[in-house]
C-alpha cells in the first residue's frame, strides 16, 4: 500500500493555474499533490552572444526553492555565491527539455528565461517544474504572438515530465517525499506529447533494477505523461 493510498498508476492531485504572476509576459502555478511551483517565462529581447546572427532564440531555465518549501528552512542559495550542484543540474533539465519541444529560429534573435521557483516540495519538483514551464512558456509565445513580435507559435508540442520508482518492490507513478526517501529505485522521464522521450534519469537506490522493470516504469510515465499532456492541453485551450 503506497503512503497515499493511490493505485501504482496514479497520479497525484494535478492542477495549472495560468497568469498568475502579473508582470510575467507568461506564468503558471503548477501543483502535483503538495509539491507547489510557481512558473514564469520572461521575453529578453536580445538572445546569447553565441548565437549574435545565427538567426535563432534561445530557452533557459532557473531553478530555486525558497527556504520553508521543505520542512525545515533552507538556506538561500544566493548567500553561498552560487547555486548547488542539484540546483544547476535541475536548471539544465527544465530548459533542454523545453527547448526539444521549441522550433528556436522561430523565434528570432530572442531569449526567454523561464524561472521555477519551489514554494513548497513534496516530491517531484523537478518534474512539475517542467510541467508547468511548459504552459508559461506557451503563454509568452501566445503574447509575443498577439503583439507581432513573432508570425507563428514555436512550440511544435507539449512536453511534460513524471517521476517513477520502485516502492517496496512495486513499480509505481508519481512519487511524493515519503515513497521518493524509501524507493529502491527512482526515476524521471521527460516525454513529449506525441511520445519521444526527451531525457531519463534513473538510479537504483538499492539493488540494480533489471530491464523488466525498467521497462514497466517507462509504460507508467508514458500513461501519466499522456495525463499531464491532456491537462496542459485544457489548461491552454
């Protein structure tokens, strides 16, 4: 019995709430259960010097937790001169996936700085994280495309992303806190909406997991991302 009662294929509470930031050109508070993120993409007019006449934009991510997101204070990142190691890995993640999902020379010569900001963790931060960008994004290219900054939506599909894991020895979806401290095996999948698989992260916290079990976790983040895509689809519609 899983700590939440859920069926092994179930997902958590899931819910995107767009415009929630005012001055964000797009935004979306994405909760899964009580792991709570506040997305925003903002519009640079000026792209990375590397790419200065290449004719193409840019998507980067950052990500933070604020100091109460777990359930004892933190300290802030910034106090140390530079974000951790997890946090830099985590960053890079939100924005290789958007940008596997972004026809970037569409765009032109810009740049969007999609922030996710923790305000509260309970498992799975990174994997709402690059939920919810997904839908600030879609928002700010809806707004540069209302303002003719840009002729066409460079978002060829959604992408979202699921945690998966081995919890006393059942494959199941969407880990909170409790199974993600105690799974004998923990996985991400970042998956877009049409099923290519854009990055898996997983690591045995105990014995190896064989491929029969990989193999089962990749059909449940499969069912659940197709769950994400759906609400993403509302939530844009």
């Amino acid at each position: 019995m899983r700590p939440s009662n859920r069926a092994p294929d179930e997902l958590r509470p899931v819910t995107l709430e767009r415009g929630v930031a005012r001055y964000a050109e797009g935004s979306c508070l994405v909760s899964f259960g009580n792991t709570k993120v506040i997305c925003t993409a903002s519009l640079e007019e000026k792209g990375p010097p590397w790419l200065r006449g290449t004719g193409k934009g840019w998507v980067t991510a950052e990500y933070s937790m604020l100091p109460r997101a777990t359930h004892e204070r933190t300290r802030r990142e910034v106090n140390s001169g530079k974000p951790s190691g997890r946090t830099q890995e985590i960053q890079r993640l939100i924005g290789r996936s958007l940008r596997a999902v972004v026809n970037l020379p569409a765009m032109g010569e810009r740049q969007i700085v999609v922030d996710c900001d923790v305000i509260q963790a309970d498992g799975g931060t990174r994997t709402a994280s690059i939920t919810g960008a997904w839908v600030a994004l879609h928002d700010c290219f809806a707004w540069m495309q209302s303002r003719s900054i840009i002729s066409i939506n460079p978002l060829r599909e959604p992408v979202a992303a699921i945690s998966c894991g081995i919890y006393k020895g059942t494959p199941v979806l969407d880990l909170d806190y409790a199974e993600d401290s105690a799974a004998e095996t923990d996985s991400n999948f970042v998956i877009t909406g049409s099923g290519g698989i854009v990055e898996v992260q997983g690591t045995a916290e105990g014995k190896p997991f064989s491929e029969e079990e990989f193999l089962n976790l990749l059909h449940l983040a499969k069912a659940g991302v197709a769950q994400l895509v759906d609400l993403q689809k509302k939530a844009v519609a």
